[in-house]
C-alpha cells in the first residue's frame, strides 16, 4: 500500500502518515458543542459581569445562560429580582452594547443564591498628617461616649484624607 491514501472521511482530500495539526480537527468537533451552549458569549459575560453591567447590578445578578432566541438567563439574589424586572432595558442595552452586536433580546430572571459572594471592599485608612491627628484627637477629648469619640476619629480622618488627596498631597 502505498504511503497516500484517500480520506475515509469521504471529502476527497488525502491522508497522510504522521503528525497532523489539531486544531482543524479540534475545531469540527468542539464548534457545534460551543455554538450549542451559547457561543462563548456567556464564557465572555461571566468574565466581564461587572464592567458590562455596572458594580451595583453586578453584585444582584449572575448571568447563567443564553438560549438561541436571545434570551439570557440571570440568577437574581433574592429579593432583588423586581428591582432587576424594571431595569431589563438597560441590562440588554448594556450586553447588546458589549458585543457590538443584538446578542440578547430579554431576559429571564430566576431568584436563587449568587455562586460567587459578592467582594466586600476594604476602604484603608487615609493618611493623615501628624499634626492634623493630634489637634483632631485634642478636639475629640470633650466627647463623652468612647464609641462616638472612635466613629468622630474615624471620620474626622477620612475627611482629612480625603482634602489632602484632592489637593495633591
């Protein structure tokens, strides 16, 4: 026999002895499954939720699905699916925006637990000049209450902080 022979594929072409590149092969076998569950739209929406729709929907909402006709399936923490219910337009807008493209016509809502928790942001303590520390403390001494005296401080240093971070420190 010799080394060429036809493809028992039956598409015409040859086959060859030895190594062959993957990804053709790869490609006809994983597109339909891809295509099937979505086409890697969701993969790209789960990865990029709260760019696309904002931090405050994103911390309400999980995109779990998109079916064929366009509809995407949110996981909605409970609770928050009414609130969700009457922003729909701007979520599709922001998706359909996102890609360019009419990729999601409505939306279907399913109340149930979030899979991630949502990140809780750590605010850090400004800095505040040593002097600015110690006359806020001095003006804090009147105060009673050691709870109040703590929220003042904390306060105090945040608005401090924050003066010093808008004039370029």
């Amino acid at each position: 026999m010799s080394e060429t022979s036809l493809d028992p594929g039956g598409d015409g072409g040859e086959r060859r002895a030895g190594f062959r590149a993957v990804g053709a092969s790869l490609s006809r076998i994983v597109g339909p499954i891809v295509a099937r569950h979505g086409g890697g739209i969701v993969t790209r929406l789960k990865s990029e939720w709260a760019t696309i729709v904002g931090p405050e929907l994103a911390v309400v909402s999980w995109p779990e699905s998109l079916v064929r006709g366009g509809t995407l399936k949110l996981r909605v923490a409970p609770g928050k699916a009414l609130g969700l219910q009457h922003r729909a337009p701007l979520v599709i807008e922001r998706v359909n925006l996102f890609f360019g493209r009419e990729a999601v016509t409505r939306l279907s809502l399913v109340q149930a637990p979030l899979p991630l928790a949502a990140p809780v942001p750590r605010v850090s303590e400004p800095f505040v000049q040593p002097g600015e520390a110690t006359m806020l403390d001095r003006q804090l001494d009147v105060v009673a209450s050691a709870e109040l005296r703590a929220a003042l401080a904390r306060l105090g240093r945040r608005v401090i902080g924050a003066g010093q971070d808008d004039s370029g420190r």
